[in-house]
C-alpha cells in the first residue's frame, strides 16, 4: 500500500520510537514532564506516529501514554504491547484518549527466539498472531503487528504469519532487524520477497524498524523504502537499545537533501530538528556526539584552512545542506543583566520553548542570576537553563546551598544543605576531593545504595566563566537513570546533576514498586 502525495512523490511516514524503544535503553529514562515535552515537540515537528510508551510495563508508563494521547493534536499515538491479551488492553486503555490512536503488537518470529525466549513451537507462534491481531482490531482499526526478530526469520513462516496478520486486521506490518544484523542489500530483499508473496500484501502499509549494531540501521531502513515500505521507525538522535535505532534527522535529511536517488516526501519541519535534538538529549541526559550526522555540534562546523577558504568562497564547496534547514542558528550573543522578560520571552520563542506560569517565572529569575556572574549570555545558555528547568521543575529533593573548601591542603570538605519535599536538612562531609565530598554529603543526607556509573563535565559555551555542564549516571538494580545539571560553578553543578538521577531514580522506586517489567525480558512478546 503506498500513498503518493501531489508532488507525485511517495509519502514516507514517519514512526517515532524515543519515548518507547529510545526510553527502553539504560540510563535515558525519562520523567513524565520530560516524556510529556517530547511528545508535544514531535507532534508540532510533523511526526505522523508517536509510539509514547508499553503501557502495560508501569504505571508511569502507563499515565505518560494516557497524557500523551489526551494532548495530542495531529499525531497518531501508538501503544507497545506484547501478544498477551492483558497487555493489549491495558494499551487501548492508555491510548483511548487520543484523536487518532494505533496498538502496536509484536511477537517473536525467529527460530532462535521462538525456540529460547518464546518457548513456543512456530503453529502456537502462528495462532498468537492471529489471536493478537484480532484483540488489537476489536479495540481500534488501526494496528500494527511486528515480527520481532523478523530479519533473522525464516521466509515462509514469516510471509504465512504476515499474511495472517493482515488477514486479521493488521493495516501496518513492521519487520524489525532486531538485533541490527542486517545489510541494505539483504533488508531490500526481504521487503520485496514479502510483498510479492504474501497474497494481500497490498492491504497493509511495511514498515522497517532497525536497529543500529552494526551501524547501518539508517541505510537498511532506507533500502526497505526502495523495497516498497512506507512507514519507517526510528529515535531522535538514534536513541535506542545497545547502539540504538535508525536516526530520525538523519532518514529526513537523507530523503531531503537526496531526493535524486530518494523520491519520497516526508511531513517532518527539518527546522525543528535541532531543536528536538537538543530536548532529547537534556530529558534523557545522553550526550550527542559532536561528530553525529545533522546534529552533532561539529556536523556544520569548518576548521582546516582549506575547508574554511572554500566555505568563504562559497558555502556549497563544504555543505550539502543549511545549517537553517535543520535549525542551526548561528552562535550569537544574546542577552546580558539588562535583558528584560519580554527579550527573555521572545529568546525563548525563538528558541523553540513554550513556557508559562511558575516554569517561566523561575527560567526569568535563573537567568537574571546568571546574567549577574556572567557577562555574556549565548544562547547555549540559555538553552541549558531551560532544559535544567524542565527536567528538574518536579525535583523533590532540591540544592539549597553548598560550601567546598577545596585545594593542595585537604581535607576537601562540603557543607551542603538540602530541600527535600520542603524539609531543609544540612550536613558536612569530607572526601577525596571536592566531588567527591559533595556526593558523600548527598548521601549522607539520602541515604541510597545506587553506584554512580558516569561523572562527566563539559563547557556550555567557550570562555572560562562558561556555565559549566555536568552528567550523572546512577544505578540500582539494574536500571540506570541519568540527569545533567548546568551551573557557572561546576561543583554546584555537579551536585544538581547528582541530585537529578537521584530524583529520577526515587520517583521511579515510589511509581512502580519492585522492578517493573522489561520488554525484551518478558515470555510473550
Ligand atoms: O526491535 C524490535 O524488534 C522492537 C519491536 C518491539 C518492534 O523494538
Ligand atoms: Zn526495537
């Protein structure tokens, strides 16, 4: 089934996964206000599916899926569920709000995963698939049947279980390379064989969903389209299990930019890509490589003198696309101690931000307070105190004041002082070095057993009064929960970011008591 648009040009649409497979990975958990400005941002970037959630995993994903669906505007919001019944029900539940709403059901169709993590023989494998399908369709007309592991299938089972699935109501198939195994050449075959023998192939749109291990899950996914799929799903910033998922900014721009050997259109506003870039990586707290196509910080910078001489000439030598076509605006010195909150608010519109009430009330006085121990105030700035803002405006646990001493006589000593839920409560700890005396005092103050995986600081922007930009990753029981905090001081820092996993962490504990299911961990799916 494909969708030509006027311009005569197939229509790919876009499936975005970062709040369910990108927010599955370790450490990019996210809070439901993170989850919630996801989700509005891609739904006014142009994504067409938002997969927001596996409802049936928590009760935070279960609500963050709900909220989701009750303010989405054009986009589809898409659920995860297993086979299982129970699982679908609770997706239809969560996605039941929504304008426009789609279950997506999946199970295991490869010999390795039937036989090992199904322990199913493939004629059980087959009636779940009808039965699956069948459950979603009495919910909603709009269902999605994957088979998991699908490149590693044999071709006639999986050709008899997407003919079943359609035959029961599937409108969209999705063929995931879920373990990344997968070469363009080969995923280009598997789309073209399966549509030319499954009998009513034609009544249900493909779709490819790669995963990036051997790092061509962009490629593959944009074989599958030359193959005849018309849905890709994919993460902004390419977020995902192990080495992720197909890039979304990378699929846009790639069909963007060549649109020769590309002709397809997709509903994506490339100007907001940057932007969604920089929101995904402040929730999930997970760096973008400066190198990363589209939107890495170096992805349109020159530095050899022959580059820079070219670009002088003219910028087509070195570029083969705008920085504004994805939303790069160029470094500029924004705002200073004398900057008002209308000059304030309209940065932030220019930006990309909607902030309102007590969220811009606290951006304003932030930045006032910033903009009195820093001179210059770039836009960078402003954009890690935003997200700051966001990610943390739910904190419950909260730095009031921290003292170090620090230097070459020892010991190094922290006096922090806390608020949590409202409680102020103070303490001192020593440590070796500043760090790690602040972290001592932390826990001194919320005693936790979580073990700090990663401590890792950057400069916002250049200068030595640069706001400092500090990630902390912390884990328990196998779960990871990563948060950033940006200061000039980069103890201060240090310690929100800190604080931040630890917030996320807590609120996860108190939200779903017990480990809470994992999807790739789980018996039916
Ligand atoms: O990678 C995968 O197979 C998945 C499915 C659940 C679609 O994420
Ligand atoms: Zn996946």
């Amino acid at each position: 089934m494909t969708t030509p648009t006027q311009s005569g040009k197939d229509r790919v649409v876009i499936f975005d996964t970062t709040l369910r497979d990108g927010e599955q990975c370790p450490g990019a958990t996210m809070t439901h206000e993170e989850k919630l400005a996801v989700a509005e941002l891609l739904d006014d970037m142009g994504v067409d599916i938002i997969e927001a959630g596996f409802p049936i995993a928590s009760e935070g994903d279960f609500a963050a899926v709900r909220e989701i669906a009750q303010r989405s505007k054009n986009a589809v919001i898409c659920g995860l569920s297993r086979a299982a019944f129970k699982d679908i029900d609770r997706c239809a539940e969560a996605i039941k709000p929504a304008k426009r709403k789609r279950i997506h059901t999946f199970l295991s169709t490869s010999p390795v995963h039937m036989k090992y993590k199904l322990q199913k023989e493939p004629h059980e494998v087959y009636e779940m698939v009808i039965a699956q399908v069948t459950r979603a369709r009495s919910h909603t007309d709009d269902v999605e049947w994957s088979s998991e592991d699908g490149t590693r299938t044999e071709m006639d089972f999986l050709c008899r279980c997407v003919e079943a699935a359609i035959k029961a109501g599937a409108t969209t198939i999705n063929i995931p390379d879920t373990v990344g195994y997968t070469t363009p050449e080969e995923y280009f075959n598997l789309f073209k064989t399966v549509r030319e023998r499954v009998p009513n192939s034609d009544k249900a749109v493909f779709s490819t969903h790669c995963h990036n291990d051997l790092g061509m899950a962009v490629a593959n996914s944009l074989a599958g389209v030359n193959a005849g799929a018309r849905q890709i799903e994919c993460t902004v910033n390419g977020i995902g299990e192990r080495a992720g998922n197909a890039a979304l900014e990378e699929i846009v721009m790639a069909i963007k930019t060549r649109n020769d050997v590309l002709p397809y259109t997709t509903g994506i506003d490339t100007t907001m890509l940057t932007r969604a870039s920089k929101l995904v990586a402040a929730a999930t707290s997970f760096p973008v490589q400066y190198n990363k196509a589209i939107v890495g910080r170096n992805a349109f910078a020159h530095e050899s003198g022959i580059h820079q001489d070219g670009m002088l000439k003219n910028a087509q030598t070195y570029e083969i696309m705008t920085p504004e076509s994805v939303g790069v605006k160029q470094t500029s010195l924004v705002m200073g101690k004398h900057s008002g909150r209308h000059a304030f608010i309209h940065k932030l519109e220019e930006l990309g931000y909607q902030l309102a009430g007590n969220q811009l009330e606290d951006a304003f006085v932030r930045f006032k307070a910033l903009a009195d121990r820093k001179k210059q105030i770039y836009d960078e700035d402003i954009e890690a105190l935003v997200d700051e803002e966001i990610a943390h405006a739910h904190d419950r646990i909260k730095v009031l004041s921290l003292t170090v001493i620090a230097g070459t006589m020892g010991p190094q000593t922290a006096t922090l002082t806390l608020d949590i839920e409202g409680k102020h409560v103070t303490t001192q700890s020593t440590g070796n070095g500043p760090v790690d005396a602040i972290f001592k005092a932390i826990r001194a103050l919320v005693p936790h057993e979580a073990t700090l995986e990663l401590y890792q600081v950057h400069a916002v922007t250049e200068g030595t009064d640069a706001q400092a930009e500090v990630s902390v990753r912390l884990s328990e029981q196998g779960r990871s929960y990563t948060a950033k905090g940006a200061d000039p001081d980069t103890l201060v820092a240090s310690a929100k970011a800190y604080l931040g996993a630890l917030n996320k962490l807590t609120s996860k504990r108190s939200k779903t008591p017990g480990i809470e299911q994992r999807i790739h961990s789980t018996d039916v799916g």
